[in-house]
C-alpha cells in the first residue's frame, strides 16, 4: 500500500513536472506569424518579432521575445513606429493557477518610438483595431481543445521598468526628442494606484519625473499627484488635485507651482537644443522665478485662477482661461501694484553684453527663428502696473492691451506716463512673415520738461542752458522686420525747432542707416553754456571716427536756419553715403552764411580712425563780407582779409593724409593766389610741403596794406606779381626761384626758414632791378620814423633842402587820438627769430638817394642787427658802409661809412639842380644810444673832403662865391650891395676840407679848410642837430688878385672875420669888413 502511494505520487509529481516543463521545449518561433497576424487584426499594424519568441514555466513563468517591431501608419517618416530590443514579461505561478494573473515585472530594454503628425492631420498613434483583414488567427496550442469562455482574469502589475528609451515627436519638419528615458512604473491593480519614477533628456535638458495617481474608479474622482524637476537644477513643478468624471470626460482641479531659481540657465540650455542662442546668461531671467495658481483643466478648456507670478522680488497677480477648439482661445489678465526694476538692470549690468541693446545687436545676424504666429490660436492679454520704480523714479500707470488672431498681434494700447511730466505711447501690429517677426507700429512721445526725463535716464546736460530741453513732442510709424526697420512720419518739436523726417535701419554685424531729415531751425548757440559762448570755443565734436568704419549710411540732412556763434547759416543741405568707410558728399551746401558767406564741399573721404584718404574732395567758398566773417568765426589771421571786398577760395584735395595732392585758387580785391603741390606725412608727424605758388595783386601797396593793417604807401608802385617753389617740413621751409615784379622792378631769388635751433633762422638771397623803396613807404602823415638830422643837416651843408623822408620799417597798429594807424613795430620782438640778407640790385633808392649796383648784406642775430657791408655806387662816388643796432634797455646803434668820389654834379641833379661839378668824399663813424631821441645821444666823428666843387650856376642859390657862401650860412654878402666883386668867374671850383665830431647831438668842428680861385677861409664851431641851430665863425684871405681889385674901393686887412648863427634853415652871417672908399 505504501509502495503504491509512493508511486501514485511520484507519478503524478512526473507527470505535473511533465505538464511544467513541456513548454520550454516548444519552439515558440512556429507561432510568431500567428502571433504577427493576431496583432495586425488587432492594431491594423504589422508586429515584426525577429528574434527568439520563448515561453517557460519554471522556475517563474516568463514570456520573453527579441527584436520586436510594430509597423508604422501609411504615410509616416519612417516604416517602423516602435521598435524595441527585447522584453520580458514575468509572473508569479501560485497566484497563475488560482486564475490571478500577478505580473512580477515587465522589462522593456532600448524601446524607441516614432509619434508623429502625419500629412492628413492624424497621429500615427492612432489605431485601426479589429480592421487588419483576412482570416482569423486560431491561437490555441497544437492539439489543444477549444477554448471555453470563462470569467476574466485578474491582473495585477508588480513592476515596469522601461531601460534607455527613446521617443521621437515629428511634426511639420521638425523633431523634438525625448532620450535617455529610463522609468519605473508600480500598480497594484491595472486600475492603479499607480506610481511612477523616471528621468530623461527632454529637448536637450535632464529632467526627472515622479507621479502618483489614485486608483481609477469611473464613479469616484481620483487623486493626481505630479512632480516635474530639472536635474542638477533646483527648479520643480508641481500639480496636484483630483480628477473627476472618467467616464464622461476628466476634469482636474487643483493647484499647481512653478519655482526655478535660474530660468535663464534652463533657457538658454532648451534653447541650444533648439539650435537658438537665446543669450539670457544674465539679465532678469536669471532671477527666481515663481508661480502659484488655482488651475481647472478639461478636455475642452482650462482655467487658471489667483495666478501669482514672482520674479526678482516683485509679485504680479492675474489668471487665464483657455477654450479648446478649432481655434483655440487663451484670455489672460494680469495687475500690479509696484514693480522694482533697479533689480533687473542690475541684473543686465552683469550680462558681458551690456544691455539689451548690446545683446540685440549681437544676435542682430543670427537667422531667424523658425517659429510663426500660429494662425489656429487666438490670445488676449492685459497687463497693468500702477508704479515702476527705475533709477530712483517711478512709471506710472504702465498698460498693455495685446491681442493674438490669425498670425497677428495687435497692440491695442502700450502707454506709460514718465518722469518730467512725459509719456509715451505705441500700437500697431505684429506679425511672422517668411522672414521673421515684422513690427507695424505708431509711437508717439511728449515731455513738458525733457531736462527732467533726460536726468532721470541719466543723460548728462548740465553743460545746456536750463531753459533749453524743455519741450519735446514726437511722433512716428515704425515699420520693419529683424532685416530691415523703416522709420517714416517723424515729426518732432523740440524746444523752437521742428524737425521731420524718415529712417531705414538695415541691423546686422555691418548696420545700415539711410536717413532723411529736415530742420526748419535750430539755434545751436542756444544750447551752449555761457562759458563756451563767451570764450568762443567750438560745440564739442564727435570722438571715434573709426566708428564710421562699422556701418553704411545714405542721408539727405536740408535745415532752414542754424544759428552758431551770434551768426544765422541758412539754406544747409547735406547729401551723400558711407559705404566700406568711404563717405561721398554728392552736396554740402550752406547757400547763406554770415556776411552773405557761400559754401560748397563735393568728393569722398575715407580711412576714419587711421590715415584719412580724398578723393577728389573739392570745396567753394564765397565770401562777399570778409570782415564780417572774421568777427564771427572769430578768427585771428597774420592778413588783415577783412578790408578785401569780396573773398573767394576753391580747391581740391587728392590722396592720402600722408601723400596729399593739393590745388587751390583764392581771389579777392583783384588778388589771385594759386598753389599746386604735395603734401606728405601730414599725420605722421613730419609733413613735408612741396608746392608751386603764384601770386598776382594789381597794387603792391593795397596788398602791402592788408599785410600791415593801417598801412598807406605815399606812391603807387604798380602791380605785384610772384611766382615760386615752397618746399620743406616743419624744421626747414624754402620759398626757392622766386621770379616777382613789383610795378616794372623784376626780383629773384630764394626764401628759406630754418627752425632747428632755438630761434629760427631766415635767410634770404635777392637780386632786383632798378627797386625804388620810395613809393612803398608808408605816407608821411602816418606815424612814420623822419630821417636822423645828422642826414638833413648834411644835405644843407651839400645845397639841399630840407627832405623828410620817412622810414622803411614795417608799421604796427597803434591806438591815437585820430584813431588806429601805423607805426614802426616792437623792434624787441627781432630778438625771437635770427636771419641773414643778401640782395644786389641794378639800383636801390630809399629817401631819394640812389645807391647804384647795391650790394647789402644783413644778419640778425640774438637780436643784433648787423649791416655789413653796405655798397655801391652813390652820386658817382664808391659808397661802402656798416651798421650795427644791438637791442635793449637803451639800444645802441653804430654807423660806419665811406663815399669816395661822389659827383656833386650828380647830387644836385639828383635834388633837382642843374649844373655843378666836382667830387668829393665823406667818412662817418657814429654812435647813438636810445630809441625815441637818438640824436641827443649821437656821437662820433668824420671827414667832409670836397674838391673843385663848381659853384658858377646863376640858377643855384646866390651867384658864385654867394653859392658857397650860402652853404657857411650867408657869406655870399661880403660882396657888398655895388656887386663890386660880382663872384667867381663861370668855371670857378670850390675845394673843401676838414674833420669834425660828434657829441651828444652836437657837431664841433675846427679848421674846416675852405679854397677857391680867389680866396681862402677856415671856419670852426658847433652844429646842434638837436635844436637845428648853427653857431660858427671864421677868417677868410682874399687872393692877391682879389684884393687888388679891391684896394681903390676897401682897404681890407690880411684876414676877413665872419661869423654864421642861428637856425640851419635861415641862418645870420655877419661879415667885418672896413667901410668902402
């Protein structure tokens, strides 16, 4: 019996055994088209399982398949919808064989599925169940009875574990992709609760997942509990609430809550995954973000309410309401009381761009998001801020009123009212044409106190008169998309002036700006500080011209009056491009400046921030009021252009600032200057000049009178003319192959100025033709230098009269009771410059003395003025001399001269007497101390030798002996009344001879030795040049012959006294002679 109940039970633990083991040595891989088929039916999909389809009991049962692919819809990207590399599934076998179905755990390994948007509209994931067509697939085991029906099994779900899946989303081109997913899903029933924990990669950033949901009952609401995180970010969102009505369509409500302590950072990551650098790094993005609502959420709307928004410390509170539909609606409204902004611009302080405006133009040629305005979504949105507290000031009454229809926004109100008694405004439209978001928008802007405004933006204008920034009313339209921006209907008031015009903006690495602008006026004095108005300092230009490098303009800029220093400039326009750094003026223009002024500038400049370059860069300049402009332009000129009645100056400029190619003509009062040259390195710190010079001016003096304000010459020496070659650098200037004419008188020579020493050096080589100074000097009335008395008094003793010729030195302003004229300048400032003369002309006349084959050399030097020497050819006589000035408290003078064989013949020819003849010779060695009254300080001594001086000319003063007797001051009266002697013969000569000295002024001679045919004298005495009075006496012998033609009338002694006193120009000659027979 025992026996048998052993092998009863080892029977049936074999055939149990049997039954357990049999399945897993079926090939499953028989019934993969079965099971292929089954699902096709089912899905209306092909399921692919290609590789091993298996099936054990034991030790726990599993099902287990390879290689499973499920095929996707008609229509779809990619064949396969889902595709994974293996799953098993594994159940507990006690809970099995009571009918429960108990799944221990589901393992899905590398899933990847396809969800995508197909052309049609549907979703790929949308199945065909029961419509796979074709027979039915018996699924019974071979040999297996037929199924009989019986009550369902219970399952229930232990563990799901899905490992390093991948979900891809595809939807008009685009594909979003969710990798990395690995999840965890426990349910204790297949109606739940369920639980799950997962984390991925979403769109490029590690999120991590966890949910609980309640157990779903149709007839009671179920619990919802979600959890959404950013790995390594403390960032959360969370939902919570029940949801009810399973059965006829689930609404949650509940709460949810937003809280990122770095949204920029979780932007700008989802934002690289969607391959747009949306550079929010800083800024208020990367302040704490929160957000806390009531939310309402069906199939057919959602609702958001008591939505309360923090972000940098500020609260914004509002709610939304979404419908769901064709076309779905979102309304949303938000308010707030106060908003702080100082955190935020902190927060751009900190972005390396800068600003917002930094960051724009940064991005301003990234391409375009590919993203549009949906069409199928409308959008309201309302937003109000009662205060914005920015740089210490507040918005006020801030409001945006914005609508999303069809593809379009339209702002409806954008306003907000400004410190300074200001507020702006602005609607329009925007929309994503193919190109990017376009902007439609008018704005509109207004200031009662702009000062204030501009304060508040901290805008510096202290240095503008207070009453000026005051007013400012603007309009405009704004039109334009990311390529290109369109400003038209500018309309702006400032102050007094009205300004309108348009703009096109073209952003990008190299901007482009076209501007067209107009001014009725614009007083710009206005707008300078008194300072700058009174020291006459210029309005401050723009730094960085190397800026004008970065972008290309086209402007057309037309203002109807500018006022500038006092002076009203009308009819401005300027017109041209910059393109590459290359500005064309196409005209430049100011058709009225001060004085009737005219100008106008044309060509092209380039190389801003380095060397400048020209090309053919042309101006005109008409000037009908000199004068006028000097004062208002506040000139200070070496010319006095203010006495030419009308200037005008044209010219071209080609080349490199370093390499310049010059050509100018300047006219005016009948003047012509023309230049044409080179100039280089003038930016390199050693500009070279060489240039050709030619000048022409009708009237020397005229022109002598514009160099030397005052100035009137006494003559009219004709036309001036001048042609030369300037060439040198800042050291050293030549004025080389001079060719001028002064009326009729041809000059040569050079020019050069040598500045390398501490003073510079000008040196000069003249020759002329027959120069007559006479005619330039200046007219006599003006305060011009008389020649020394010591010169006057010697033409008296020589038969001339009394001459005052004035003096050859350059003439300076001076003030006197008859107003400013000319005088001699401050011979101290020679001691600021050293020079060298030398000139040689056919003859030289100065004063009326003609010096023939003059050769003169100068130096200067420290001050010191040397002649020497001073030659040529003097009435016939060898004149050579020297003269020296050397500066200071009380200047000293020195004077050497010689002239041999003078001609008397020739001086009194040259003082307008006929007849005369003879020679003679005068040495002169004087000194003299002073400026103002050099003749009380002159001092020295010399010769007077004359030798048969012809004195027999009836047309001379007094007749014979009477000529030579007026020259000692009336001794032709020894004749007597009878005429008894009647005077020398007609070819009688005079000789004369003897030294005299100078003193203080004062001549004193002895023994001056007098002889003619018929007598003899001597005379001494003294000659006082500072009162031009005589005080001399003398003895005269008669010849024998003499005195015997006299004897039966006078009896005469050996010797005759007489004495000469009195002034030089009329002096007493008293004679002693005994009474006649």
């Amino acid at each position: 019996m025992r026996t048998l109940l052993f092998g009863t039970v080892v029977l049936i633990a074999l055939m149990v055994g049997t039954v357990l083991a049999v399945p897993s040595f079926v090939d499953w891989n028989l019934y993969r088209d079965r099971l292929s088929a089954e699902i096709q039916r089912i899905t209306g999909r092909a399921l692919v399982v290609e590789g091993d389809l298996s099936l054990h009991l034991l030790p726990t049962p599993a099902l287990a398949a390879q290689g499973v692919s499920l095929a996707n819809a008609p229509g779809g990207s990619d064949p396969v919808m889902a595709r994974v590399d293996s799953v098993q599934v594994k159940v507990d076998l006690l809970p099995l064989l009571h009918g429960e179905v108990v799944v221990r755990s589901v393992e899905i390994i590398r899933p990847v599925i396809v969800l995508e948007r197909l052309a049609d509209g549907r979703g790929n994931w949308e199945m065909r169940a029961g419509q796979g067509g074709g027979d039915e697939v018996d699924g019974r085991l071979p040999g297996a009875p037929p199924v009989e029906s019986a009550d369902p099994l219970e399952v229930a779900f232990n563990h799901v574990e899905i490992v390093d899946g991948v979900v891809r989303y595809r939807d008009g081109g685009t594909e979003r992709v969710i990798d990395n997913l690995d999840v965890t899903l426990v349910a204790d029933r297949l109606n739940g609760p369920f639980s799950l924990q997962g984390r991925a990669t979403a769109l490029g950033l590690p999120v991590s997942l966890q949910a609980m949901i309640g157990a779903i009952d149709a007839g009671r609401a179920t619990q919802v509990g979600i959890k959404l995180g950013l790995e390594n970010q403390p960032s959360v969102f969370e939902l919570t609430g029940l949801v009810s009505g399973l059965s006829t369509g689930p609404t949650l409500r509940g709460s949810m809550g937003l809280a990122v302590d770095d949204p920029a950072a979780a932007l700008d990551r989802l934002g690289a995954a969607m391959g747009r650098d949306l550079g929010l790094s800083a800024g208020p993005m990367k302040l704490p973000l929160r957000v806390n609502s009531r939310i309402e959420l069906s199939s057919a709307a959602a609702k958001f309410d008591d939505m309360v928004v923090q972000l940098a410390g500020n609260e914004v509170k509002g709610g939304a309401s979404a419908v769901f539909g064709a076309v779905p609606r979102i309304d949303a409204a938000f308010v707030a009381s106060r908003i702080d902004l100082e955190a935020w611009k902190t927060a751009w302080s900190d972005q390396p761009g800068g600003s917002p405006a930094a960051l724009a133009v940064a991005h301003a040629e990234e391409k375009p998001p590919a993203w549009r305005f949906p069409q199928d979504l409308a959008v309201t949105l309302d937003l109000a801020v009662d205060a914005a507290i920015y740089n210490g000031s507040a918005l006020r009454d801030l409001r945006l009123s914005a609508a999303l229809s069809k593809g379009e926004v339209t702002i409806n109100q954008l306003s907000a009212r400004l410190p300074g008694v200001s507020d702006v405004s602005a609607f329009g439209f925007l929309t994503t044409p193919t190109e990017g978001l376009a902007i439609d928008l008018t704005l509109a802007g207004r200031s009662d106190n702009l000062r204030a405004l501009l304060d508040w933006l901290k805008v510096d204008v202290g240095g503008v008169p207070g009453d000026r920034l005051r007013r400012f009313d603007g309009q405009a339209t704004v039109v334009g998309t990311a390529a290109q921006v369109k400003i038209t209907g500018l309309d702006v008031s400032l102050d007094t002036s009205q300004i309108r015009g348009a703009f096109t903006l073209r952003p990008g690495k190299r901007p482009g700006i076209g501007a067209t602008v107009m001014v009725d006026r614009l007083d710009l004095d206005a707008y300078r500080s008194e300072a700058a108005q009174a020291t006459g300092d210029p309005l401050p230009l723009l730094a960085g011209f190397e800026r004008l490098n970065a972008f290309d303009t086209s402007f057309d800029f037309k203002a109807g009056a500018v006022t500038l220093g006092g002076e009203s400039y009308g009819g401005i326009a300027v017109k041209g491009s910059l393109v590459k750094g290359k500005l064309t003026l196409a005209e430049a223009t100011v058709a009225d400046g001060p004085g009737g002024m005219r100008l106008g500038l044309g060509g092209a400049v380039s190389g801003f921030g380095g060397a400048p370059g020209f090309d053919n860069l042309t101006y005109d300049i008409e000037i009908p009021d000199p004068a006028r402009v000097v004062r208002a332009l506040r000139l200070d000129l070496p010319l006095a252009i203010e006495s030419i009645d009308k200037l005008v100056l044209t010219g071209t400029v080609n080349g490199t600032a370093n390499a310049l190619t010059l050509r100018t003509t300047t006219t005016g009062d009948g003047a012509t200057l023309n230049t044409e040259g080179t100039l280089v390195g003038a930016f390199a710190g050693v500009p070279t000049l060489s240039m050709g010079i030619g000048f022409a001016h009708p009237d020397a003096a005229s022109f002598l009178a514009m160099v030397f304000p005052g100035y009137r010459a006494q003559g009219l020496p004709g036309a001036l003319r001048l042609q030369g070659q300037l060439a040198g650098d800042l050291s050293t200037m030549a004025l080389s192959d001079i060719q001028a004419t002064v009326g009729a008188v041809p000059l040569s020579g050079s020019i050069a100025v040598n500045r390398k020493g501490d003073r510079p050096f000008v040196e000069a080589d003249l020759q002329a033709g027959d120069l007559d100074l006479d005619p330039l000097l200046p007219a006599s009335r003006l305060s011009a230098l008389e020649r020394p008395r010591a010169v006057r008094a010697a033409g008296l003793m020589l038969g001339g009269g009394s001459v005052a010729p004035p003096s050859l030195l350059p003439l300076r302003r001076v003030a006197t009771s008859e107003g400013a004229v000319a005088s001699p300048p401050d011979k101290e400032a020679l001691a600021d410059v050293d020079g060298a003369l030398a000139l040689r002309a056919t003859s030289l006349t100065y004063a009326g003395l003609r010096l023939e084959q003059a050769s003169l050399r100068a130096k200067l030097v420290d001050g010191v003025v040397t002649l020497s020497p001073v030659e040529g050819t003097l009435y016939g006589g060898r004149l050579k001399a020297t003269a020296q000035r050397t500066p200071g408290p009380m200047a000293a003078y020195t004077l050497g001269l010689t002239l041999d064989g003078f001609k008397a013949g020739d001086y009194l020819a040259a003082r307008g007497m006929a007849g005369g003849s003879g020679s003679g010779s005068l040495v002169l060695d004087l000194a003299a101390r002073g400026e103002e009254d050099l003749v009380s300080t002159l001092s020295g001594k010399g010769v007077l030798s004359l030798t048969a001086i012809d004195v027999s000319d009836p047309s001379a003063p007094g007749r014979g002996l009477a000529r030579l007797a007026g020259l000692l001051g009336g001794l032709g009266d020894l004749a007597g009344p009878k005429g008894a002697v009647g005077g020398p013969t007609p070819g009688a000569a005079l000789d004369l001879n003897g030294p005299f000295s100078l003193e203080k002024g004062v001549v004193s001679f002895e023994a001056i030795s007098l002889r003619a045919a018929d007598f003899s004298a001597s005379l001494s005495g003294r000659l006082d040049l500072g009162r031009d009075s005589i005080d001399a006496q003398g003895r005269v012998a008669l010849s024998p012959e003499a005195r015997a033609a006299l004897a039966k009338d006078i009896a005469l002694p050996d010797d005759i006294p007489f004495g000469i006193r009195g002034p030089l120009a009329k002096p007493v000659v008293r004679v002693l002679t005994p009474p006649l027979r």
